[in-house]
C-alpha cells in the first residue's frame, strides 16, 4: 500500500509540475522525426545540458554539464545547484532510493544527502583521488557518468584520454581503473573500490536492466581508422570482472593498429548491439514506464551524440534497441531523429543523454542548443 501511495503522490507531482511549468520557448520542433503517436516539446532551457537525474519522488531534475555548474529544474524553473561550490566537469549526476545525489566530476565524486545543497557534502572519493593526478588535465574522455546499481553500491564510468594509449600507458589504466566501470560499495564510513568491467574506451552512459539486473552500458570506440569503422558499441556486463576488449579490439571485432600483434583476453565480452561508427553513443536508460506502448516496456532508449570527424556527419539522435526475452539485444532502430541537417551536413543539435518522469515521458538533453525535451506518446 505504501508503494503505491507513493507512486500516486509522484504522478500527481508530476501532472502539477508540467500544468504549472514556466512557458516553454517555442523552439521549431518540427524537424524532429518520431514513430507515430509520439510528440516532443521543449521542457526546460538548461545551459550545456547533459546527464539528466530525476528524483522518482517528485519529479525534480538534476542536470550535469561539462562546465562548473550542476543545474536543478523544478516547477519554479532552472536554478543552479550547490552554487557556492566549486565543481570540475560534473557531467555524472545519480541518485540513490534513499535520496542521495552523487556528482562524478573529472577527478571526485561527491555524495549530497536528500540532494540538498544545504547539507555538508561527503566525499565518496576525494579531489584527485579518481585517476592519476597527473592524468587529469586532459580533457578527453574526462566526462563520468554514474548509476546506482540494484545493489545498492555506485558504478562509475571512467574513460582513458587517448584515442589508443601506449603499451606503458595501458597498463597503468588497467591498474588504476582508467578505461573502466568502477564500484563503489559502503565499507563503515568510506567506500570500498573495485573494477567491475575492464576493456572500456569511453563509456558515457549505463544502467541496469530491472529484469534481470544486468549492467548495460554504451562505449565509443577508436578514431581516425576510417569512416565506417569501428563500430560503436551497446554492452552488456552479466557479472563482475569481464573484458570488453579494449585496446586489443576498436569497437566490435576490429582490431586496433596499436594492438594488432598483441594476444587479446581469451574471454572478451563482444558487444549486444554494434552501432554506426562514431555517431559517438552516450547516455542510456531502461524504460521502465507505462505510457509508450508496450512495444517499448523494457526497451533501451540511448542517445547519439554525432560525429566529430566524419567526412559525412552521423548521429544526432535517439535510438530505441529490443531485446528478446533471454534478455540479450535483439536489434536497434532510430527513435527520433532531425537534429542533423543532412543537407547542409551541420547540427542543430546534440543529444546527450536520456531519462524518464514520473509519468512515463522521455527526457532528451542537448548540450549544443542548451535544452531538454520531453517526448510524449498521445497514441493513435
């Protein structure tokens, strides 16, 4: 009984909140293309938009961006969180059941408990103590994401800053947890860390799946190898300590220049879902609501942010992937699309990441116009 009069209390915040929201801009959405049915408005104008929170209690949403700020959005509009704080390319924003936000910055992590910015912060891992101090001034592949996993402990992705490191540099990765998905777990008044995936580029977007409690996660993969490979990759971890192949392996089953004459794991996990290469995939999200038809009840939502060197621009969209009922990839397809002018081969827009409301609506940050949509399904 409690359970629902708590889910009943969240879908009323939430149907006060999108009645009593500021007036959105009317940006032209029409571009956008979606499945039938489907429609997408602008929710909030947040600057540099990027991995999107949303407490499930109220419908507030904690937005991360690569700059200083972490941004909050609630019916009285955007405001910026924790604005006495110093924060360095927060991009990771996560919440706990208990209420807890975590923020993943370029090198800390830190934890704010009922994601209130009046409360001392603590420190999950402390300024400098992530990665190599000595590792953190490049600004590739620096943007963590974060999850807290049906464990209860916080998983955190950390990329490598190099398109393919050297041998030297490889392997001080694999020790430290660099080109990784960390764990967190409580262990008395700190937290004990562990590496759960190894063999990862640059992951910017996981979660886990409710049904079965797999880690799925996204990993753009190796440049300047050619427009059409490697792929990128949609991931599945069913249990701690596997290799997803990197740097052995580009993306998929393509081998790296680097690391052709070198013996790969035995065990490499390949990935679920091979995506176009370098549309560059980024956040993801199980849906778990019920106003999408049942088609996509389970299904995977992740965003593609687009290319940055191809000679024809990909990505730019939202992709939806299938999975078949043993709970592995079944095939992917386009979701919403038209941030991409194919004509003139220039954005005008780039999703980031997504997430779900309380009422079973989809968010869509966009880090390049400095907004987030919300997608809607009015049925046929």
């Amino acid at each position: 009984m409690a359970r629902a009069v708590l889910t009943l209390r969240a879908l009323l915040v939430a149907a006060l909140w999108l009645a009593t929201a500021p007036a959105r801009a009317d940006e032209d959405l029409s571009r956008i293309r979606l499945p039938p049915g489907f429609a997408i408005s602008v929710f909030a104008h947040v600057p540099g938009a990027r991995s999107l929170a949303v407490d499930p209690r109220d419908g507030t949403v904690f937005v991360g961006t690569r700059r200083d700020h972490v941004y909050v959005v609630t019916p009285s509009g955007v405001t910026v969180f924790a604005p006495a704080l110093a924060f360095h390319d927060p991009n990771g924003v996560c919440l706990a059941p208990d209420g807890t936000l975590y923020v993943a910055e370029r090198n800390r992590i830190r934890a704010f408990p009922d994601a209130k910015a009046d409360q001392p912060a603590t420190d999950v891992v402390p300024e400098g103590a992530l990665i190599p101090p000595e590792e953190a001034h490049a600004p590739n592949h620096a943007a963590r994401v974060c999850r807290i996993g049906p464990d209860g402990a916080l998983y955190v992705t950390v990329g490598q800053p190099h398109n393919v490191p050297s041998h030297e540099q490889q392997a001080l990765y694999a020790r430290v947890g660099m080109g990784a998905i960390l764990r967190f777990a409580r262990d008395g008044d700190g937290y004990d860390r562990t590496i759960y995936a190894a063999g990862i580029r640059n992951s910017v977007g996981l979660d886990f799946n409710p049904r079965d409690r797999t880690l799925w996660f996204t990993d753009n993969q190796v440049d300047m190898m050619g427009d059409d490979i490697p792929p990128g990759e949609l991931n599945r971890a069913t249990r701690p300590g596997q290799n997803f192949g990197f740097p052995w392996f580009g993306g998929g089953h393509v081998r790296t220049t680097e690391y052709a004459d070198d013996t790969p794991p035995e065990d490499v996990v390949f990935p679920q879902i091979e995506m176009v290469a370098h549309a560059a995939d980024l956040g993801m999200t199980f849906y778990r609501g019920r106003q999408f038809p049942p088609a996509y009840r389970g299904a995977i939502f992740s965003a593609q942010h687009g290319s940055w060197n191809r000679t024809v621009p990909v990505g730019a969209r939202v992709m939806v992937t299938f999975l078949r009922p043993d709970g592995t990839a079944d095939h992917a397809q386009v979701f919403a699309d038209g941030w991409l002018d194919t004509v003139a081969h220039r954005y005008l827009g780039r999703p980031v990441d997504v997430a779900e409301l309380p009422d079973g609506s989809l968010l869509v940050s966009d880090d390049y116009a400095g907004l987030i949509y919300r997608v809607t399904y009015r049925g046929s």
